[in-house]
C-alpha cells in the first residue's frame, strides 16, 4: 500500500480527488525517455556506478535497455544485476526539486528481442542503427521497488503490483500544451477559480481529475488544487470542462 506524505505550509486537501501516486509514477515514466541507471561498480567493489540511459516503458511500466557488452553498466549487471533507475519529470524550467522524480529499483534482466524490439525503436528510432550488432541485447528491469516523489510535500513508497496495475493519464502528453493555453487566455479566471483573489494564478499540473494551481499573494506563494467538475478523458473534454468552469455566471 502506498505510503503518502504531505509536508510544509500547504497541505494538500484529501477532499478534492487527484491521481494516486501509482499513477503519477506510471505517468511519469510514460512520458520520460532518458534516466540515471545506478549499477554495483565490479571495477570499484561496494560503489555504486550511474550511466546516463535511455530506455522504453512496457505496458506494466518495466523499463527497457538496449546496451552493448562493452559498456562498463552492462559489465556491472552481468556480475550482479540489482540496479535503479531514476528519472525526472520533462521540462523542468522552474526548480528541479519541486518537480516530480521516480526511482524504480529491481533486478535487470536480458529480455528476449522479440518481445521488446518494436517498444523499444518506436520510442528510441536512432537504436534501430544497432539492431544487428552482435554485442548488443535487450535488458529489463523487473521492479521490486518504487518511490515517487511529486514535488514539494508528496513522496511516498508504491506497492509493486500497485504501480504495474495503474495507468498513465490521458492527459500526460498534452498537458504543457493545456497548461499554456490555460494560463495565457484565462488569467482573470484562474485567480477567481483560486477564491481567494491572489495577485497571479498560474497552472503548474494537469491531469484527468483536475489541475494545480501555484499561487502569489504579496510575499506569500502557495498552491491549491482544483477539481474539475467530472473526470475527463482526453484533451478535447479538458477544454470543455475548463471553458465550462471560467465561464461567467449570468
């Protein structure tokens, strides 16, 4: 079960629903193509070695390798294949540490290519130059451990089986274009939606549940979360629901 903490001066309020952590995580690595994967140095016994690392996300959300024999990482999981990967929300253009990461922790296996090849091209084209290099093989992590942290206040460990059952939200891959649109064409709107008249309102996350709001009164910059007014399932109903929530009342 998943262990969820919220810290400092704007506690999330548990009466307006949002994705469980689960699937934010899913949702994070959906979106995510590059990460750090941490391996047990043989060079250096007892450290660990981090490599940048590109990788895939199967349908239960195991990452996906692709990396030759000569690579000092691949050296480390054929002697002992217990590793993590990290990695971190796209497009952090404020601070890092208020954005969301994930570390999955498991064992790598080599996975047959047949069964991930097309996963992995369809997400990493460039990879498809290897393809027949001999020295070259698919590995998988299988996910003993996940720890998502969303940001500032929200962290907690998830459940296996919990996080390969959830699903990314439909909104992942639209949602710098949702929250661009948002900010620029409803900035009255979003100040009023805040129901507390804040001197600017900005969205900072969307997903099919509702959506964050970073708030600047004076000195004082806090958040708040916003429900929509029913769940939705794909960017078009987003902007429904929006336009239906800043519409002027009569």
């Amino acid at each position: 079960m998943s262990n969820r903490q919220h810290a400092g001066p704007s506690p999330a309020d548990s009466s307006v629903p949002e994705p469980t952590l689960a699937e934010r995580a899913r949702t994070l690595v959906s979106l995510a193509a590059m990460g750090s994967l941490a391996t047990h140095s043989r060079r250096l016994p007892g450290f660990p070695f981090a490599s940048l690392m590109p990788f895939a996300a199967d349908d239960r959300g195991r990452p996906v390798f692709f990396v030759s024999t000569m690579a000092m990482h691949t050296q480390n999981l054929q002697q002992d294949n217990r590793s993590s990967l990290l990695l971190a929300q796209p497009d952090t253009a404020g601070d890092p540490l208020g954005a969301a990461r994930l570390t999955l922790t498991g064992r790598a296996q080599i996975a047959p290519a047949s069964e991930v090849r097309d996963l992995y091209l369809a997400r990493h084209e460039n990879a498809r130059f290897w393809q027949d290099y001999t020295d070259f093989a698919y590995w998988r992590l299988e996910i003993e451990g996940v720890y998502f942290i969303g940001g500032f206040g929200v962290m907690g460990w998830i459940a296996p089986e919990e996080y390969a059952a959830a699903l990314p939200d439909p909104l992942a891959e639209a949602a710098p274009e949702l929250i661009r649109e948002m900010n620029a064409h409803h900035p009255h709107a979003l100040r009023r939606l805040a129901g507390e008249n804040p001197d600017d309102a900005r969205v900072t996350a969307i997903d099919r549940l509702g959506f964050h709001l970073r708030l600047r009164t004076g000195d004082r910059v806090h958040s708040r979360r916003i429900a929509f007014l029913r769940e939705v399932k794909n960017p078009g109903e987003a902007r429904t629901v929006f336009a239906e929530m800043v519409r002027p009342s009569p």
